[in-house]
C-alpha cells in the first residue's frame, strides 16, 4: 500500500509537469514574450516624470487581485477609499480564494493567457510570493521589472520614506539573479522575531534553590546540576528535567545554536558566520569542538536530556505540558508552548551566556522582506500601478492595515484620547501610537470596513510602531512584561554579530550557477553538522579521535564550493 | 478488459515520458521537451556524490531485513490460526490483525513515538514502575532504527498479509492431512509436511514480486521516523530523492531527483529478473 501511495503521488507530479510543460510549448518563447512589456515600461517612464510631481490630473483605473478574507470587503472598505483619494485611482478589486491562491496566480501567470491578467495581483498574510515564484514569472515575462521606479525618487516617495523609517534599505532583499526588482514588498520590524534563541529559566525553583540568574556558562552548568540533583518539585522523585530541547532540525532546536554562542558564534539554521565579510561554517572551527565538549558535559551531567536530541516538536511540547511540571529551562522565542498560565509565568529571561574565552552572541535573523506585490505584463499604466504600492509602503498603511482608522480605532500619541493613561509597550521606546480596543478589532468576527486586516496587500513598519504601541498603564500581564522585558534585552544587548547571514539564508540572493550548488550541498552538509554534533553528544562518536574525520567528510561532500557559492552571494547582496 | 488497459497505459506507460528529465537540465521556462539535453551527468553526479554508497547501503539492508521479517510473520501466523478449531476465535483473531492494517502511516508513527516515548509514553511509564528511573529514549540509538521500522510495519501488515496465505491453506486437500495421520503424523509434523510445502509456491511469488520493489521502500515513515542520530541508518535512495528533489529549500532539482529514481528503478527491474530466474531454476515457480 505504501509503495503504491508514493507511485500515485509522483505519477499526478509527473503527470502535472507534463501538462506545463506542453501548455509551455504552445506559447512563444519567454524571451519573446517578454520583450514587448519592457519596452511599454520604457515608453511609460519617459512621459511619466512631468505628471509625478503633483497626483496625476486623471484618474487611474487599476484591476487588483487579492486573497480573500470573509471580514474584509475590499470595494467597501475605508482603506481602499484612502488609496484612490490620495493616490487618484479607480481600483476595482477581485478578491479570490485564499486557499489556492498561489496555485491560481502561478497558473494564470505561467500558462495563462496574459491578456487575461489585470494589472496588480497582491499577496497577503500567510499568502506571499517566494523569491523563486517571482523570478519563475520573471522568467517567463508575465511581470514586469520595477528596479528604475525604485530608483525614481518622485515615485517611489513613501518607499524612500520607510527606507529611511526603518533604517534598512530593503530593496536589496528584493532584487532577483538578473539584478532587477520584480516585487513591492512587506518589510515589518518587531522585536522577539528576530532573536528567536532566548534562554528561561523558572524563576521559582531559582528562588527556592537561593541562586542567582546565572551569566556565564559555568555558572550556568553548575546551575543545572544542582537542579538535576534536587527535588524541587516536591514529588519524591528525581524527575525534573534541568534542561530540555527538540532535535537541532526543528524550530525547537535553538537551544543548540544558544549554548555554542557562549564559544563561537554559531549563525541560525545552516551555522554560517561572517567575519570581515569572510563567509564560514561554524561547525569546523575549535571554538565549535569546545562548544560541544560542553554541551556534552550538561548531557553527561544529566542537566540536559539527551532525548532532546530526538524529539520532535510536539513531542517537546508533551514534556513540557506533563501533568507534573519538571521542566526547569527551555529555549525560544517566548515560554509560549507552555500552556499552563502560572507556570509560563513563571519563566524568566537569561542573558546571552558567557563563554570561557568571553564569547558572548544571539542568534540574530534581521527583518526579511516578504514578497507581495507584483506588476503584470498586461498594465497598462505600471507606473501608476507602482505608485499604488508605493502608497501602501507608507506609514499610514503600515498602521491602518493591522489596526484600522485614524481617529475611531487609534490616534498617534500627540492626539489619543486619555493620553496619560497610556504608555509604551516597550520602556525604551517613545509612545508612537494608541488601539484603542485593539482585542475587538483584531479578534472580531464580523465584518470590518475600517482596513483590509493585513489580509492583501503589503505594509511596511518600523521597530517604533509595534514597541511605541500604547498598553494601559498597569494593565499589563506578568507574562506580556517579561516578554517585553527579554526582548528588549536581548534587541538592545548588542549581542549581534556585526554581519549575519538570515535564517535559511534569507538575505541571500542567488544567481542560477550558486543556486545549483546550494541545493544540492546545503541540506547535505548541514544534516551532517547536525548528525556528527548530535553524535558526539551521545557518546556514539568521539569528539577528538574522530574530529579529523568530521572536518575530512565535510571537504568530501564539498563544504568548499558550498561556502565559495555562499560567499558570492553574500558579497553581491549583502 | 479495455479499461484496465486503458488505466495501465495513463497512469504507468504515458508517465515514463517524464523519464527524459532525468536526461535533461530541466528549466520551468523551458518546459519538459524544451530544456537542455545533458545526457547522463545527472547520475554521474549522484555516482560520484557522498551520499550514493550510504543510501544504497541503507536501502538494500533495511529492505532485505524488511522482506524477511514481513514474508516469515504472515506465514507463521496462517499456519497457526489454520491449526485452531475453534472458528468464532479464528474470525476474532484474524480481524483483529487484520485491523492495523488500515492505519494511515503518518498515524502510526505518532502512536508509535507516544507508545515509546520514554518519559510520558507507555513504555517509560511501565519502566519507570518497575524500575524506578525512565529509561534511555529509543529514538537516541540509531541502530534501534531499523527495528522499529519494521516490526512497526509487520505489526501493521502481518494480518493483511497473512490473508492469502490463509486462503491458500483453505485449499489443501484432507485427504492429505488424513493420510499423514494415520502414517502417524503428530499436529507440528503435519504443519511442516503437509501445509508449509503447500504455500511455498504463494510464498516464492509474492517474494518475487517483493523484490521487484526493493529498492523503493516507501518513504513516508522513514522520514517521519528519522532524526539527527539515525540519520546514519536511515537516509534512504528515497529520502534523499525526496529531499533534493521536491523539498529543497533553495531549489528544487527534477532534473537530479528524477534521474536517481530512474536508476533505482533499472536497479529493480534487475533485481526482479534474476530472483525470477534463481526461482525457476530452483523451484520451477516463477512469475513468468
């Protein structure tokens, strides 16, 4: 039954494939296809730049498609209003069903008949264009490059702005192998995001054993054994569980990369590291080999269980939900997985550990932009069609796409209402705004006609308007501070590396001969890492007689034309 | 009999034209008969990668071990419940194996890491009982692996199988039996002589057939079942098509993917002629 279950399955893949690929062999070649839009673009700029300045006199007919979402009616909606009046637009939008939506636009912007496109189709949340989608419909000519309206300073006016607002010119982000930009995209600082290795500890067995937060690795060590030698949770057993994980493949498995950074900085998914702009593997430095003596110390100590390792998410989640509670330090973003209200309460943020030699680092993943936005061949006025998503980079729309309208669902601080009952989430951060009943706007289910809920469309915000939100003073729960708290701890830290490559190399933009390279070696490569560190953890292997192996087999998979592909990438986009 | 055909030509002949991607450098612009002919670079590629040697390795062993223990149980098992009397117990006992059968994979090996958990599943509970600790997780031993691949899969399977080895035993004559007892035959001595040569011929078949399927073990559960620690057993021709093929992360590779199938495929093709050929000349059954 099996063997016949995968047959089917790659049969309709084989099956699907052919079918492309005879549609493909109906039409004209992409090359071909391709040309005539590029030069309408042209054609359009050159009488563009006199209108630019002031909006355009006439108005703009724009057809739009948009992933659907039962509360939001998009041709009767106060954001959509806001966009034609200050952009001067008719925008006639199609909403479409959210759960193939991709497979539709991909569809209709591979094999479909390009007349029959309208002239924007937006992504959505949980809804984005992939890098390799867009530059599959670059190829093929059925979007258009934007790269000379991002370039434009009277056009792309409020993307300049959130450049500026954020600090970070996204833009690089976006550009494709050829160099040209396809996409508008959604670029959104928060904290926490972007340090997802954070290390908790539970604070009332930290009391009842009279110890301190600890801050280097040692004491960290010493901390745990004690754990493992006590019965704090009172059962008569030795049950507790000093620390745990899930396996290094799965999102739980940062606690890995967190007890290497007291050593070496170990990257994120794949354990690169950049030094003065020199690309590296983590896993072949001594700083590495250190590191895991360590971890195998906790192990051997019984402060770390060993089936961590193994686990699965979910079954790490179990551990923690037991009906006994024995978990005593875990690594992640938030203690969110702890479902118990008092006892995820319990848990308190630690620093960064120290390492032997000072090594200090976080794992650190900047904002990645998300691809939502793309221009169709069949536009007639792109330039207008920019402008629209220019718009929605504004600041405006950054707010109004998550938290409504100005002035009924929030107010920028200057004018809230009840402005000193108020404050900022975060206590370094300036109260930027105030939602008013947030919880109801959000969470409601009846329709809305105030924003389009961040459901299409892109936004782009800076760290001020999620950490400047306003919260009622006193009204915050034990749980949101401490959240609060670590993430403002470890963002303002400086425990960052000066260069990172992102979580799966999402500030990486590969051309064709890296992409081939990388996909075939890096899943290789680092399921080896994480096998061999996995391995000597165990006691399976041995650390230093077979250390030499380790570093051989690597150069035996092809670690060096891995890294030399990865360096050319980074070098070129970073 | 048109439609038999007709679904044997679309769904198993029209497909193996896709087999050319394993011979071109597939571009999605350029379609299936468009892209680049680069012949057999593809599997020289896979030849030459660090990965050949331990998938293929991986592969024989797990599904020889496989077809061992899943040929063995079943028969065990029908000639056991053919020796038991009692019929309303026979039909118990036969629908309750046969049950297991009709567990989704993804199914079972939840139940299976719940089960085995060693700290809040059946097995570290009953251990801690006994002895008073939890016991070493299953899952950090790697060689433990191939163990719980397959008796999980023969205790899903073996009352399925078993069926038509049960049926084959329905049709042996009494006579037969009768005349073993009177030359004084005891139950188990009729058992060897009497039944087990009877069902021989099913047996050899199905593991013909079995052995055409060698080298494409499912991979489903290998890779629900595998892990960082053993990964050294359990990365399979399978998983590693799966995995450079239709998952990868940067891109994926039809081209490499299809191109490992089609060689695991000739592989059994092989395979399936000489154990066919080695039966017929051994026993006289054969599949053709």
């Amino acid at each position: 039954m099996k063997m016949s279950k995968r047959k089917i399955a790659l049969l309709l893949a084989v099956a699907m494939l052919i079918a492309v690929a005879l549609i493909g062999c109906a039409k004209a070649t992409p090359e071909e296809a391709a040309e005539p839009a590029k030069t309408e673009v042209a054609a359009e700029t050159t009488e563009s730049t006199e209108t630019a300045e002031a909006a355009p006199t006439e108005k703009v007919t724009l057809t739009v498609w948009a992933p659907d979402f039962p509360r939001v009616d998009y041709n009767n909606n106060e954001m959509t209003t806001w966009l034609e009046e200050h952009g001067n637009f008719d925008l006639e939008i199609t909403a479409i069903p959210t759960e193939d939506y991709i497979t539709k636009v991909n569809l209709a912007l591979t094999v479909g008949d390009p007349a029959e496109l309208p002239d924007v189709i937006l992504g959505g949340q949980n809804v984005q264009f992939s890098a390799a989608k867009i530059q599959e419909w670059a190829d093929t000519g059925t979007i258009i490059p934007l790269t000379e309206y991002y370039e434009d300073p009277e056009l792309a006016v409020n993307i300049n702005e959130a450049f500026e607002r954020t600090g970070v010119d996204y833009s690089k982000q976006l550009s494709m192998s050829d160099g040209e930009i396809y996409s508008l995209a959604t670029f959104n600082q928060s904290y926490g995001n972007e340090y997802s290795a954070k290390m908790w500890i539970y604070q009332p067995w930290l009391d009842a054993l009279g110890a301190e937060m600890p801050t280097t690795t040692e004491e960290f060590q010493a901390l745990l054994k004690q754990v493992a030698e006590t019965d704090l949770n009172g059962n008569g057993k030795h049950d507790e569980i000093p620390l745990v994980g899930a396996q290094l493949s799965s999102d739980k498995g940062k606690w890995f990369n967190y007890l290497m950074n007291g050593y070496t900085y170990s990257g994120t998914t794949n354990y690169l590291a950049v030094n003065n702009g020199k690309v590296s593997a983590a896993y072949t430095t001594d700083e590495w080999k250190e590191g895991l003596r360590y971890i195998k110390g906790l192990i051997d100590d019984g402060s770390l269980i060993s089936e961590s390792l193994t686990m699965t998410d979910d079954q790490y989640s179990a551990i923690l939900n037991a009906e006994e509670h024995t978990v005593f330090a875990l690594c992640h973003t938030t203690p969110s997985a702890v479902t118990d209200k008092e006892i995820r309460e319990g848990y308190r943020i630690v620093e960064p550990l120290i390492g032997p030699d000072g090594a200090q680092y976080a794992w650190y993943s900047p904002t990645q932009v998300l691809h939502m936005m793309v221009i169709t061949s069949n536009c007639k006025n792109p330039e207008a069609a920019f402008r629209f998503g220019d718009l929605m980079s504004s600041e405006y729309i950054g707010i109004s796409q998550r938290w409504g309208l100005q002035g009924t669902n929030w107010d920028y601080a200057a004018e809230a209402k009840d402005a000193e009952s108020w404050e900022s989430a975060y206590e370094n951060f300036d109260l930027y705004f105030v939602a008013y009943d947030d919880a109801a706007f959000w969470s409601d289910t009846e329709p809305t006609t105030a924003s389009w809920l961040q459901r299409g469309g892109l936004f782009v915000r800076q760290f001020g308007i999620a950490n400047g939100i306003g919260v009622s003073k006193g009204a915050v729960s034990e749980y949101d501070a401490n959240v609060y708290h670590a993430n403002a701890l470890y963002q303002t830290g400086g425990f960052a590396p000066a260069e990172v490559i992102a979580v799966n190399n999402g500030n990486l933009v590969y051309n064709e001969d890296e992409a081939e390279v990388v996909s075939e070696l890096e899943s290789t490569l680092t399921s080896f890492a994480q096998e061999y560190a996995a391995s000597v953890l165990v006691g399976s292997k041995n650390l230093d007689s077979d250390w030499d192996a380790f570093l051989a087999e690597l150069q035996n998979i092809g670690l060096d034309d891995y890294l030399a592909a990865i360096q050319s990438a980074y070098d070129r986009t970073v | 009999m048109l439609l038999p055909v007709i679904y044997i030509v679309i769904f198993k002949y029209l497909p193996m034209i896709g087999l050319q991607l394993g011979f071109r450098d597939y571009k999605a612009k350029f379609g299936l008969f468009g892209s680049e002919w680069v012949w057999f670079d593809n599997f020289i590629k896979f030849f030459k990668s660090y990965e050949f040697s331990r998938t293929l390795k991986n592969t024989v062993i797990l599904s020889v071990y496989n077809i061992i223990a899943t040929t063995i149980v079943p028969m065990a098992f029908a000639l056991t419940i053919n020796c038991i009397e009692n019929q309303r117990f026979k039909k118990i006992t036969q629908t309750i194996v046969t049950l297991p059968h009709f567990i989704s994979v993804v199914v079972l090996v939840g139940i299976l890491m719940r089960i085995l958990d060693n700290r809040t599943g059946v097995y570290g509970v009953v251990f801690d009982a006994v002895t008073g600790h939890y016991p070493d997780s299953v899952f950090t031993n790697g060689r433990s692996f191939r163990h719980i691949y397959v008796w999980s899969g023969v205790w899903q399977s073996f009352g399925w199988n078993a069926i038509i080895y049960i049926a084959t035993l329905a049709g042996v004559d009494g006579g037969l039996h009768e005349a073993a007892q009177i030359d004084g035959a005891s139950r188990f001595e009729r058992v060897l002589h009497v039944d087990l040569p009877h069902i021989l011929p099913t047996a050899v078949i199905l593991t013909i057939m079995n052995i055409g399927k060698l080298m494409t073990l499912g991979y489903e559960k290998v890779l629900l079942l595998q892990n960082s620690l053993n990964l050294e057993y359990s990365e399979l021709i399978s998983t590693y098509v799966y995995r450079v093929g239709l998952s990868g992360a940067v891109r994926s590779n039809f081209s490499y993917a299809t191109a490992i199938d089609c060689f695991n495929a000739v592989v059994n093709l092989i395979l399936i002629i000489a154990a066919n050929r080695a039966s017929k000349r051994v026993s006289d059954t054969s599949l053709w």
